[in-house]
C-alpha cells in the first residue's frame, strides 16, 4: 500500500510541478528550430514546430496522467456505488447491475471509447465521459462479491439490527473491508487509463492540439519518422514508464494482500 | 409481550420452520433447546424480524416486532464486532442508529453490572478476551433498553467458570432492566436454571412447550426425554434425589 | 446442465439487446445534425434545406426514439445490417470485406503470441524462480506496459526504416502481413506468458498430485492428464480477454499501418458520421463477444466440474 501510495505522490508531483520544472513554454512555435536534436538548451530537441519536447512532455503529464488519475476515480466512485447497491439492494437490484455490468463489460473499452468520443464529439469532456462509462464495471463486481460475503458476518447483522441506514452500513463497514481490494483493482484502471487516453490521442479522438499530450505527440512524431526517429521514442517512453510503475506497484500490493489474508 | 403466532418459514422449496407459535412475557425467559440444523438460527432471525416469514407474523405488543427493535447477542463474539472501529464505537451504534445521545450514566452502571472496565471500550475487538468481548456483546445489547433480547448460545464460547457468571449477570440485568429474554441454546442445564419456559424445537417444529420445571421432571415427548436424559449423562444437569 | 445453458443463453440475449440499445441511443444523442452529416458526406458540398430534409425522412431520422430503434434492431434480426447513409450502399458486404482483413491479422497475431509464450511459459515454470523465470516474467511486465502503438511504430522505425526488410503500409501482399501481425502477437504474448506461466504453477500445486505421485505415475503422464487441464482454465478464460486486445489492437494497427479491415472501416464510418456503419460493427462486434465468452464459460464448466455458478 506504501509503494502505491508513493507513486501517486510522485506522479502528483510530476503533473503539478511538470508546469514549473518546464525550461520552455510546450506551445511556443519556433520554425526556425524546427526538428533539431537534443542539446543543452532544449534538452530532448524539437518537434516539427519547433517546440520544445521535454516542456511538452511534462506539460502533457496533466493530460495523460493527471487526467487519468481522474477519470480512474470517477470509474472507482461509480463502480463501488453500483457494486454496493447489488450487494445490499436485493435480488432485483443484484440482477439488474450485475446484468448492466456485464453489458459493459461485453465490449473492448478502447473500441467504445472511440465510439463514444468520434460520435459526441473529441473534448474533454467526452474523453472523460468515454473513459468513465468503460472504467467502472470491475470495480462493481468486486466490490459486490466482497459485499455479499460480507453480508453475513456478525457485525453487519447487528449494524442491520441496529437499524443504521444502508448508506452508513456500507461506510463504517463495507468500505474498509474493501479498500484494499478495491485499490489493486483501481492500479490496473489507472494504467489502462494512461494507456487510453494516450491511445485515444493517438488515434485522433483524444486531447485536441496544440494541448501537449503523450499521445498527440507520437501522432505527430510518426510522421517525421524517418528524420528524426528520437522524436518517437520520448512520448512512448512516458507512457511505458508510468505504466510499469503502476504495475508494480499494483503487483506488490496485491502480494501483499494474498499474504496477509485478514482475518474478520 | 411478543407473539409468535403460527409461523412457517420456507426458503428454496425447504420448508426449514413450520407451526412455530410461542408467547413471551416482559421480564420472562424462554429457553429454545435443539440440535443444529433444527431451525434455530431461522428461527431467531424470524423473530429479530430479519427474515421474512412465508406465513403468520411475529408482534410485540400488537405491533410488528422490527419496532421494538429487538437486540441479539450472538454465539461468536469475535465476528459480532467490526475489528477495524473501537469497541465503544461498536457498542453505541444502537444508538447512533436512532440518532440518540448516549448516557454516560446508564452506560458506566451497565458497565459496572457487566464487570467491563470502562477503558477497555476504548480498544479494538482482537485487544480484549473472549469472554470480555461477550459481555460487551451484551452491553451492546442492552444500550437501547430493548423490550425484548435474544440471545443465541451466549456462552458455549466461554469457559466454564465465565459461563457461570455470565449467567448469572444476564439474569441480573434482566431482573434490574425487565427486559424478555429468548435464549437459544443446547445446555439443557443453563436452561434449567435460568428459564421460565423451555421449548423443543426439532426438524423445524416445536415438539415440546412447558416450563422449565415440568420439562426436567417429566417431558411429554420421547425426543424431549431423549434430550433430558443425555443432559443428565453428561452431567449438565443433576439429579434431585 | 441444460437449464444453465438456458441460463447463459439468455444472459447473452440481455447483454446484446442492452448493447443494442446503448449503442443507438449514443448515436441518437449524437451532437449535430445527422441529415446534414449525411448530406455533406454524399454529396461533399452544401446542399439545399429540401435535400437535407429529404435525407431526413429517407433516413428514418424524424421518427421518435422506439420507431427508429424497431426500425434498425427488426430487420437486424434477420441478417441485414441496413445500408450506409453515405453510400447508399449495403452495409453488409462492406462489412464482409474488412472483415476479411482483420481476420486473418488477428489469427497470425494470435498464432505468434502462442507460439511464442507456450515454451516460454512452459520453460520458466520448469524452474520457477530461476533466472529464465525471472527474466520470463520481467520481459512479460514489460510488455504489458508497452503501448501497442508505440510497439508498431518502433517495428516499423526498425524493420521497415532503418534495415528496410519488410514493408509498412497497405497490405498489397502477404508479406505486408508480417510487422502487424508481430505487433499483435507481441503484445498478446506479454500477457498470456504470466498468465499460463502462474497457471502451470498453480495446477502443479494442486493438493491431490502428490498423492498421484507416490503411487508412481509417471512425471510426464501426470503433466498430461492432471496439469495442462487445470492449466488450461485460465488460458481459455484469458482468450476471451485476448479477443479484446485483438480487436482493440486491430483497430490501433491498422490506423498505424494503413491497412483496410475493421479499425479502418470503424474510424472512417466514425469520420463520416455513417452511423448505420458504426452501428453494424459495434453490434457484430458485440455479438461475437457475447458468443465467444458464452462459449469460454461452457467450456470453463466442462472443463472444472468444481466450477458452479456464484453470481446472481
């Protein structure tokens, strides 16, 4: 939990000081510079305008992973609400959200995301909108399973007994048992996340120009290909290293969890 | 007083609780003895109001029983108990439930009864011993000043010196509180000392309803006498020369 | 055994008409004018109102949201998947024709990624924790972080730029097929290697083969009969999961190496606001989901007795 908790002070730090640590402004257009090699001024060179690629690549942190991290969120948020409200609403609503999330879940989340965002529009808007609608469904199966099995237990009869309401039931009781859980299952969304908006710049669907983010920029990279080939690696280069990061860290987690089993 | 009147619970096509009709009088024990897989734990979440029964209904004073808001203490006390809260947090959710403060009075005087020292609510549920954590199960209970408690097999986790005195508090407190009690348990002779009425809940019936004195002297049915005698084999019950 | 087939059965009928009903109500709620989409699209110049009206009509756009709908789903049910809004043309063999594209990617792309984790797997569960495990797992990690795009552009930078030994874009001959399809199959190996590696592990743990051992079964013959069977559960599960990927994959691939098939015919239906086009994708692409997933699950119980069913 450390090491997760870590990296996303790490990450918050990149997207927030990623402004300021900036040499360059990532929108400053400079022809004349155009497509040069690293050097000490422009540390990783320029892209086909001439703007420097390393200021971009830590302005373009805000969107790829900043973004990111939110939309995760908003999946994590919706996601447990739905995975509670089966766990505790009765057979009915179990039906009905498990049926909804699979519905969901029927489909590749990359391809709904182009279609959600190619047909309302590409802003960020629909970016967070595609993303969240494709992001909150594995959170509500496990948040359900723990749920049910948690229905039994001692202390959630009494709270129920007790007469506390659904909604404090699932704070005081439901909610620490599933943090864990949860937060494993939200270090593979926050990957996804950075590797689909990326995708989404990529493929044109994304983060609009001249907004600096890692995928726009490999999509303007690959036409300078033969050129300069450098220019190609930088963005993607961003991208492997928050992913593996998360991984790991996500990785680790989850081993230390399947170690501690809790006992309730 | 509660009022079960003619309840059948089925589940699945089971039919696990069938006839069951019983009465229980405010400051009354009931004893509900049986084997495992009779239908107790069905029974008791009938009458908590946490089941829903397939046919007659369960009252207290007329009025449906979920109103009284019946307590329960149960067999487990390690699991009746949120490891990750403190133990007063626990304890006081009766009544945070129904948005009441909480009396500083009445609970160091129940705490007092109950023989818990008042720092131990202050820990977790894994810091205190089994029997401790059983008591505060019953503080638990009691907090609200319920009509009406159940309590399911409330000692067979305690040893045998915690179980007498135990016992013994939960009559006290009963005779001091007035509440009625409903205890299912196995121990023929908890039940004998302690109720005013037993009865034999068997395959989901109940096979047998009288006192507990004319139980133990002389029970109507073959099964009743078959559980009186293996008490007194076992010695949970001693023979009155 | 017949009930839970009738079970799942229905559970996929539910998600497909859910999908459905998703899917043409985000078309509906599309911002924008569709006849006007459509009338710039046919004719690539600004029509007349008449005309954009008349589109409208033609099109079924006037009619409320449960005529509409009835008037897509009905005739889908029957095996036709309507005609483009652009082209006027029959939507299905168009349909037909990318998919005679992708398909054959996917399958190379999915041969390589077996071809290339099965040993790999195999190998480093021989020795778990060695050094060939070890590396085995750290390249798979890594892989797995690897954005596919990323992947194929720097296959193309290699092979096709700097060593130029195969081609890039199109996909005139076989040849062409070989940097997509290694794309694919890399990035289906990354994942399937952990998978079926930790799969072996996990079935050589089973409680019961020591047991089988004393009685003095042969090694490979319990590899054989107890092992790769139980292996073979996560494996049939992650097909379904690598069906995503491939299609994913697919449509990032064929962006990247300009070839027709199903990404391609998406993005320019995407374009081109043809939503009959985008429908018909999204719903043979749900279908084939729903249908390879109800398969997976059958075979997952067949393959596990011990398996039952836990969700609602």
């Amino acid at each position: 939990m450390r090491s997760v908790l870590a990296l996303v002070s790490v990450f918050g730090a990149l997207v927030l000081l990623g402004p300021i640590l900036a040499p360059h402004d990532p929108t400053a257009i400079d022809i004349a510079n155009r497509l040069s090699p690293p050097s000490p001024e422009r540390l990783l060179g320029t892209d086909a305008l001439g703007r420097d690629i390393l200021s971009r690549l830590l302005y373009g942190a805000r969107w790829s992973l900043g973004l990111a991290f939110l939309v995760s969120l908003m999946g994590l948020a919706l996601g447990t609400l739905a995975g509670l409200l089966a766990a505790q609403g009765g057979k009915l609503a179990d039906w009905t959200v498990m049926r909804t999330t699979d519905t969901f879940l029927a489909f590749p989340d990359l391809v709904a995301a182009v279609v959600i965002v190619g047909v309302l529009g590409a802003g960020t808007g629909s970016l967070i909108f595609a993303l969240t609608v494709t992001g909150w469904m594995r959170y509500a199966r496990v948040a359900r399973g723990i749920g049910l099995s948690l229905q039994t237990r001692g202390y959630v009869v009494q709270a129920r007994l007790a007469g506390l309401s659904p909604l404090s039931v699932a704070r005081w009781h439901y909610l620490p048992s599933l943090l864990p859980s949860l937060t494993v299952v939200w270090t593979g969304m926050f990957a996804r996340a950075i590797l689909g908006i990326s995708a989404l710049g990529f493929l044109g669907f994304g983060v609009q120009p001249p907004t600096p983010e890692w995928g726009t920029m490999l999509l303007d990279a690959r036409i300078h290909m033969r050129s300069t080939p450098l220019q190609m690696i930088w963005p993607g280069l961003a991208v492997v290293m928050c992913v593996l990061a998360i991984n790991l860290a996500g990785d680790a987690l989850r081993d230390t969890l399947a170690e501690q089993d809790l006992p309730e | 007083m509660l009022s079960v009147e003619n309840i059948a619970v089925r589940y699945r096509g089971v039919t696990v609780l069938q006839d069951i009709s019983l009465t229980l009088a405010a400051g009354r024990t009931l004893a509900v003895v049986g084997e495992s897989g009779a239908g107790k734990s069905t029974l008791i979440g009938t009458i908590l109001g946490l089941v829903r029964c397939s046919a007659g209904q369960v009252t207290w004073n007329k009025a449906p029983v979920r109103r009284c808001r019946p307590a329960l203490v149960m067999q487990e006390p390690r699991s009746a108990f949120n490891p990750r809260v403190s133990l007063r947090r626990s304890v006081t959710e009766p009544l945070i439930a129904e948005r009441r403060p909480v009396d500083e009075n009445q609970m160091a005087a129940l705490c007092r009864s109950l023989d818990i020292p008042t720092d131990l609510l202050e820990r977790r549920p894994s810091a205190v011993s089994i029997g401790q954590a059983q008591r505060i199960g019953i503080l638990r209970a009691l907090i609200a000043a319920p009509p009406l408690v159940l309590f399911d097999e409330p000692l067979s986790a305690l040893d045998a010196v915690t179980q007498k005195h135990t016992a013994r508090m939960i009559a006290d407190l009963q005779a001091k509180e007035g509440f009625a009690a409903l205890i299912v348990t196995h121990d023929l002779g908890y039940a004998a000392a302690y109720a005013d009425h037993i009865a034999v809940l068997r395959a989901g019936r109940i096979e047998e309803l009288t006192t507990a004195q004319a139980f133990i002297d002389a029970p109507q049915t073959a099964y009743g006498r078959e559980l009186r005698d293996a008490a007194f084999a076992l010695g949970a019950l001693e023979r009155v020369a | 055994m017949i009930q839970l087939f009738l079970s799942l059965v229905l559970r996929a009928v539910v998600v497909l008409t859910g999908t459905a009903l998703a899917t043409f109500s985000l078309l509906w709620h599309a911002p924008g004018d569709p006849a006007l989409a459509i009338a710039l699209a046919r004719f690539n110049a600004v029509v007349s109102t008449e005309v954009v009206d008349q589109i409208r009509v033609e099109a079924g756009l006037d009619a409320g949201f449960w005529t509409a709908f009835k008037a897509w789903i009905l005739p889908l049910l029957s095996g036709d998947f309507g005609s483009s809004s652009v082209t006027g043309r029959a939507v299905w063999p168009d349909l037909v024709t990318a998919m005679s594209y992708t398909a054959p990617l996917a399958l190379s792309g999915l041969l390589i990624g077996v071809a290339v984790s099965v040993p790999l797997a195999i190998l480093a569960a021989r020795r778990p924790g060695g050094w060939l495990d070890r590396s085995a797992v750290a390249v798979a990690s890594l892989g797995a972080a690897i954005p596919t795009y990323w992947l194929g552009l720097l296959l193309i930078l290699l092979f096709a730029v700097q060593l130029g030994w195969l081609p890039a874009m199109g996909a005139r001959t076989p040849v062409h097929i070989i940097l997509p399809a290694l794309t694919l199959g890399l990035g289906v190996a990354a994942s399937l290697t952990r998978i079926l590696r930790s799969g072996i592990l996990e079935a050589r743990g089973q409680p019961f083969l020591p047991a089988i051992r004393r009685r003095g079964v042969a090694s490979r013959a319990i590899e054989r009969a107890h092992v790769a069977p139980h292996a073979a559960i996560p494996v049939v599960t992650v097909f379904g999961l690598e069906l995503a990927f491939l299609l994913e994959g697919a449509v990032i691939i064929e962006v990247i190496f300009a070839r027709p098939g199903l990404g391609t015919f998406l993005v320019t239906a995407i374009e081109t606001r043809d939503f009959p086009k985008v429908q018909a994708v999204v719903i043979l692409a749900a279908l084939l989901f729903v249908t390879v997933n109800l398969v997976i699950d059958l075979i997952y119980r067949a393959l596990d007795p011990r398996i039952g069913s836990h969700d609602a």
